[in-house]
C-alpha cells in the first residue's frame, strides 16, 4: 500500500488566481510509488501554464488517467502528448483521439490493478457515458477514491469501491450535480469528501453545512496531502 498521497488539482472549475482556469477536471497524483495524471482538462493552454506554475514535471510521470471521453476531460491531452510523446494513458473506451495526439491509449474493462495499490473500478455507465474512476490504497488509512464527473453516480461509484477494497478514506472530483440523498451515502462510506467540478454549488454547501468536519474545499491549484494530519 502506498504510505502518503499529493494530491495536486492543475484545474477545477472554481479559480484561483494567477493560475488559470475553466471548465474542466485535472488532478495531478504524487505517492511515494507513483505518480498519475488523471484527467487534462479542456484547454492545452491552461494545462501548460498551470503544470509550470505549480511546478510540476511531468518527466516523471509513470502514467496518465482518462475518466470518460467529454472534451473537459481529455482536450489538455494534446499539450501532454507534446511533451510526454507514447505516455499510456488507461481509458474507458476506444480511442479516437488521444493516439492521434502520440499517447498510447490502453482501454480498461473489468476493475484491475494499475499501477502497484492503484486499480480502476472498471468500466460503469449511465447517463449514455462509459466511465472509470480511481481507488488507491492508503496503508493504514483506507483508500482514496478519484471520480471524474460520476455520471455512473457518485453513490454507486462509492459503493463499487467499497465492494472493492474495503473502507474509504476521500473522495474527490466531480460529483455532477448529486442529490442529496447521494451525498449522505458518500458522507456514510467516507471519512473525507472533496466534492469538485461539476459537483455544483449546491453540493459544496449542504457537504459544508452538514457534513463539517468530513468536507474540504476544492479549486484550481488546491494540494492535499494524505494522510490528513
Ligand atoms: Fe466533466
């Protein structure tokens, strides 16, 4: 089990200047085993100011996350294959984008290992949209969970985790607008909840107004390092 995360948000639909930003999702994952670039946001441009802002080099990445094929996801893929030509990126389905821009799309189905301790819940629909989202494990701790916009359901994403590896320790990313009776079973299964992207307004403030001490606040450029202390 990996004993520490970073977690490093490079866009989230809320800003924080100078670091630019827009509708998207990008989350840039540091263990002491690993290191992921899980989903590229919208735009080339924003993802190559924001990488340098925040320091981050992207020579050292082992590999590369793609939760679902919307263009806020996948459209910065095209600066990383610039920089990080042949970089295997694990995707839901079969690509038609991100060979062409010179990465190399490995295509998941069932859940399975990754990385060492990092595994994809593997393929889940709804909404007409194939998805897979992220679970580490965290030595002592439980694991963590990386969504990208949950069309299959947060809850049910949650859940399959659970089903997976056992406890949760947080989860992050895009939640897409979940009701609240959504957000009480993720608030159930999870010591941290961080939702973020399309979450929506809403779903930061009933997280913030009722579950206190499990919420944390996400914008672009956010860092987060696990285990909590
Ligand atoms: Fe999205």
């Amino acid at each position: 089990m990996v004993k520490w995360i970073r977690l490093m948000v490079i866009n989230d639909n809320k800003p924080n200047p100078p670091l630019l930003n827009d509708w998207g999702w990008s989350i840039f994952i540091e263990t002491d085993k690993w290191i992921l670039l899980y989903d590229a946001d919208t735009e080339p441009r924003i993802m190559e100011n924001n990488i340098k802002a925040l320091g981050i080099d992207l020579n050292r990445v082992n590999a590369a996350f793609l939760s679902h094929y919307h263009a806020d996801h996948y459209g910065g893929f095209k600066y990383i294959g610039k920089v990080r030509k042949g970089l295997t990126v694990y995707v839901p389905e079969v690509d038609n984008i991100l060979r062409k821009w010179d990465l190399n799309p490995i295509t998941v189905n069932d859940s399975r290992e990754i990385l060492e301790d990092a595994v994809t819940t593997g393929i889940m629909s709804g909404m007409g949209v194939y998805e897979h989202s992220l679970i580490v494990k965290l030595s002592g701790y439980g694991s963590v969970v990386v969504v990208g916009c949950s069309h299959p359901g947060i809850d049910k994403i949650v859940k399959r985790s659970h089903e997976l590896l056992g406890d949760i320790y947080l989860v992050i990313g895009g939640f897409h607008g979940p009701s609240r009776q959504q957000l009480d079973i993720v608030a159930r299964y999870s010591r941290y909840v961080c939702p973020a992207h399309c979450s929506g307004d809403e779903a930061r403030h009933y997280m913030s107004v009722h579950y206190r001490d499990k919420y944390c606040d996400v914008r672009t450029g956010t860092v987060i390092n696990l285990p909590i202390t």
